[in-house]
C-alpha cells in the first residue's frame, strides 16, 4: 500500500480565471495561495482513490466531521524554490512525508503511498511554476494536511479522510527577517507531555500554545520557548521551530525523546555541523545552565531552525525576573553561517552531498 501508485486527475483552471500574482516584496507568510491543489480521499473500502490536481477551492464537509470534533488532524511544512536557469528545487520532501507518515501512525489514520505523493506533489508544483517567487529570501510554501472526514460522532478513529496539498508564496516568517527575535521562556504553560503528542505535527499542538504566544507577544517577544512539562527547568523547543545553543565550543540542541518535533531543518543543521567539522551534541540542558553561561561567557549564540524561518537568530531571552543578552543582540557567526549555507543549498548554489534536492520537471 504505501509503494502504490497514484493516478492522478487534472483539472485544471482556465486561462482566463487564473489569479493574479501578487508583488513580491509584500508577499507575507500564508497569505496568498495558487491557482491549484492536490486533494485524494480515503476509506477502509478502497484505500486512497479518487486522487486530482484541481483548482484552489472549498472543501464541503458534514458538521459532524470528526475533525471538528475528535482533532484528528496532521499536515507538514516544506518549501520549493527558484533555481538558476529557472528550476524549481524540493528540500527533503521525501523526509517530510515519511515524518507525516510518523505522525499518521500516532493519531491512528492511513499512511501515504510516499513516491506516489511526491510525483503528484511535483505535478503540481510544475502546474504552478510561475508562483515560485525568484525575490532573494522569497520561497513557495508548501502545505500538505490530512483530516478525519467521516461524519460521526463517538470518539474511534475516523474511517473516512482526505489529504490534501496547497501552496502559498511567502516572504520571511518573522518580520525581523533574520535579525535576531526576542524570545520568551515560558515556564507556567506546557506543550507536550511524555508519552503525549509532542512529536507528531498534528493541529492540537499548536492549538494549545495560542495562548502563551498571545502573552508573550503581549509583552514584546516574538516567541516561546518551552520547558519541559514534568520538572519546568529543560529546554524543549520554540514554539514553531526547534532551538540550538552555542555554549563553550559545543553546539547543543534537545534529544528526540517523544515530546519535541523531529525537525527536518534541525537535522539538517546536525548533518551540515558535522560535515565542517563542528562539535555537536543532542542532550538535556536546563534553563538554570542557559543563564550561568550567560553569566560566565560560555553563551556565544541561541538559534532556532525550521522549515518557515529556517534559521532564526535569538538575540535576547526573558525568564522569570531575569533578561538574557545574546552575543550583543545581534546575529552570530554559527547562526549566520547555518543561513547561508542551507539557503544557497536549497537553491541549488552548493553541491548536494547529501541528496536533499528534488528536481521538479
């Protein structure tokens, strides 16, 4: 089932009725979306059928649907982007769907036929080329997303799906751009738990961090950063990204142990590390060790990586009574350098050693 193949069905808009693009330096982060989308459905019976590359439109869903009710949701974050000579460029895509597939197997709904969603996932980004902006820092967001259909109320997972991919043109996530953020380290508020759905992409993660968001930008910061949910006192994630610490000579960034996302741009940064030679680490540190290093020194950079932001400086962190100043407020020469390499790789500036890139057409 998941080396199927996938026919696909095109319907595609008409030329007339294609909309316009919008400018380019004030493309925003999710606010535009292309003329198509990619939409195929699941059941028990036939498994996933009924698989089309239509135009942008609504869904029609059954008030009962359990994703209203039950939260059964999950959807993935990568980008395509505009090469020389006009070719479009994937980043790993292969390993965002593999992690959706992770994440459907934590919330009980089917897993994807991968090489079949990745050929329709390139069909796609081909049909609509001309959305992938060329502006220096502009990308073409991508949003795959699967919800629970079946419309029933009763709490069992959903026997009824569809999956779906849309695209947005996007600037910078943050409006600082890659000048450094200002975060705020949450310690009242958790995210996950052990054993939760920390490490699954799935909406209900997001949907209980609103409110601490809401309240540190109340105050002036930009993001949170999360503590662990049993003792309040280990370094977990951002809110949309994971974090690295430069302390010493020593690159830090949290283990995977079920409650943080799997970043795909966190690993990325391990594998870039290592290839120059930087010494990286995966363990538990404590806020506590955050601000004694600040105090000695020892804390050269904080940065926070994902697929929206890519890399994103940390200039200054707030806990509790105390404001921690990072390398000056300004953006470091780790952080700086993780930027340039992974955006001149995913624009096919550097050689591929690792067979990230996906060509499109």
């Amino acid at each position: 089932m998941l080396n199927k193949e996938i026919e696909v069905m095109f319907n595609k808009v008409e030329e007339n009725q294609l909309k316009e693009k919008p400018d380019q330096d004030k493309l925003g982060f999710g606010v535009h979306f292309t003329d198509h989308m990619f939409v195929m459905h699941w059941n028990r019976e036939l498994g996933w059928h009924k698989a089309e590359i239509c135009p942008y439109q609504n869904f029609s869903l059954d008030p009962a649907a359990m994703v209203f009710h039950y939260g059964q949701e999950i959807f993935e974050g990568l980008k395509a982007y505009r090469a020389e000579n006009d070719q479009i460029l994937l980043f790993r895509p292969q390993d965002n769907l593999e992690r959706m597939n992770q994440s459907a197997l934590r919330m009980c709904m089917p897993r994807l036929p991968v090489e079949g969603v990745l050929k329709a996932m390139k069909a796609l980004v081909y049909l609509d080329r001309a959305w992938v902006p060329d502006n220096a820092g502009a990308t073409l967001y991508i949003r795959p997303t699967m919800i629970a259909t079946e419309p029933a109320l009763g709490l069992r997972p959903s026997e009824e799906y569809i999956f779906f991919i849309i695209m947005s043109p996007v600037g910078a996530y943050y409006a600082e751009g890659f000048n450094p953020v200002k975060i705020y380290v949450e310690d009242s508020y958790v995210r996950a738990v052990p054993g939760g759905v920390g490490e699954a992409k799935t909406g209900g993660n997001y949907a209980a961090s609103v409110k601490a968001l809401t309240e540190a930008q109340e105050k002036g910061y930009t993001q949170v950063l999360w503590l662990d949910a049993v003792e309040r006192k280990y370094i977990e994630e951002v809110g949309t990204s994971n974090i690295f610490l430069v302390i010493g000579d020593e690159i830090i960034t949290p283990p995977l142990k079920g409650t943080i996302l799997p970043g795909i741009t966190r690993d990325s940064v391990l594998k870039l590390a290592q290839d120059h030679g930087y010494k990286t680490i995966e363990r538990a540190v404590t806020i506590d060790e955050v601000v004694q290093a600040s105090e000695t020194g020892d804390l050269k950079e904080i940065f926070s990586t994902g697929t929206a932001a890519v890399i994103s400086p940390v200039g200054e962190l707030s806990y509790q009574d105390k404001v921690i100043r990072i390398n000056n407020g300004k953006s470091g020469e780790l952080s700086t350098f993780f930027f340039n390499e992974l955006q001149a790789l995913q624009r096919g500036e550097r050689e591929d050693n690792h067979n990230w890139l996906v060509r499109v057409g």
